[in-house]
C-alpha cells in the first residue's frame, strides 16, 4: 500500500524496504505476505469491486500533498 500511495503522488519510495524480520511474540505478529490478493474470493462470490484502489488513494490523499 505504501509503495501504491508514494505512486499515484509521485511521492519517491527508495526509502521503503520490506521488514523481514518475524516476531514471535507479541501482539504485532504478521504474516510474511500480507498482499490480501482476493482475486479467488471474488471469482467464488462472482463480485467484482467497484472501487479501484490506486484511483481511491489518490482521490483522498491528494489534497494533502
């Protein structure tokens, strides 16, 4: 999501790096891939989003750019 909203801003993303670090305790544990691609779920549910995700962004956060 960084990387998408330093995009659509022209914002530079050089400085964003990936944490590959796992935390095994605590209340910050998280998945290694947390792309939260739904593409399967939409094909099960035969839903399509009508709301794009970079246009979204850019919309909302423009304004404080």
């Amino acid at each position: 999501m960084s990387l998408v909203i330093a995009e659509v801003l022209n914002l530079p993303s050089d400085h964003i790096q990936p944490d590959y670090t796992i935390q095994l305790d605590g209340p910050n544990l998280r998945p290694m891939n947390a792309q939260l691609d739904s593409k399967y779920s939409y094909e099960i549910v035969e839903f399509e989003p009508v709301v794009d995700f970079k246009k979204s962004i850019k919309e909302c956060l423009e304004v404080f750019v």
